[in-house]
C-alpha cells in the first residue's frame, strides 16, 4: 500500500540569497559525497536521466540554476577534470557543477553547504554569530 504514496519531495534554497534552486525526492544531506581524488565533497545527486525505472519515484529538478557555457578546467591530484559550473540563477553564487563528460551527465555535484532545505530555512540563525 505504502508504493503508492506520492514521495515526498524536498525543496532546497540558496544558502546564500534563499532563493529556491532545486526540487528533489532525495534528502542531500543524506546523499553520497564524493571522496579523493574528487577532494571537494561535493554531494552526489543523481539526475533522473538514465534511471528509468524508478525516474517515477525519485527525481531531482532544476528550477532556477543557470548554468555555465564554458567548462572550467580543474586540477586535481590525479590529473584534470572538466566540470561545467552551475549557479544560483538570482545571486550567481556557484552551487554546483556536473563533469563535462557525456557518460557523467546525470549526476549533479552539490558544493557542501551551497543549499538549504527549506524546512530549515529561518530556523535559528546561522552559525558563528560570536564575531
Ligand atoms: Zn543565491
């Protein structure tokens, strides 16, 4: 009975600006981070391309990122990586990237802490406030 039950879907905000950047089934938080060589901890959030048979039940959305039309070329220890930028589409902030590699295209990369749930958005203030 419970495989019926629309999931639940969470929408994420600028931490910057809060402006509403993504729809998704998944809880980033709870999503795979990429580890070295990858070195940034980027979260790893999988895009509904590719995954046909659950795309009906799990889905991530873009709303409002704008994305880069050139590929920032990025050293890493064990050599480059292509990666496409994707930005806050009001504050421009950098919130994530995808590799430029075709056989990568379904997965987003989440810089940590560029995203805010909205639950938690307005909750308590920010961290660090003994300045
Ligand atoms: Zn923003």
């Amino acid at each position: 009975m419970s495989r019926m039950t629309t999931p639940h879907v969470h929408t994420y905000h600028c931490t910057f600006c809060s402006h509403l950047l993504l729809a998704s089934t998944h809880i980033i938080s709870a999503l795979p981070t990429r580890r070295a060589p990858g070195l940034d901890n980027a979260t790893i959030v999988p895009l509904q391309e590719n995954t046909e048979s659950d795309s009906d039940r799990e889905y991530t959305l873009l709303l409002t990122l704008t994305r880069d039309r050139a590929a920032k070329v990025v050293a890493r220890e064990d050599g480059f990586e292509k990666r496409v930028l994707w930005r806050c589409g009001r504050c421009k902030l950098i919130v994530g990237y995808m590799l430029d590699e075709e056989k990568r295209r379904g997965c987003l990369y989440l810089l940590p802490g560029a995203v805010v749930e909205s639950s938690e958005l307005g909750q308590g203030e920010p961290e660090g406030q003994a300045a």
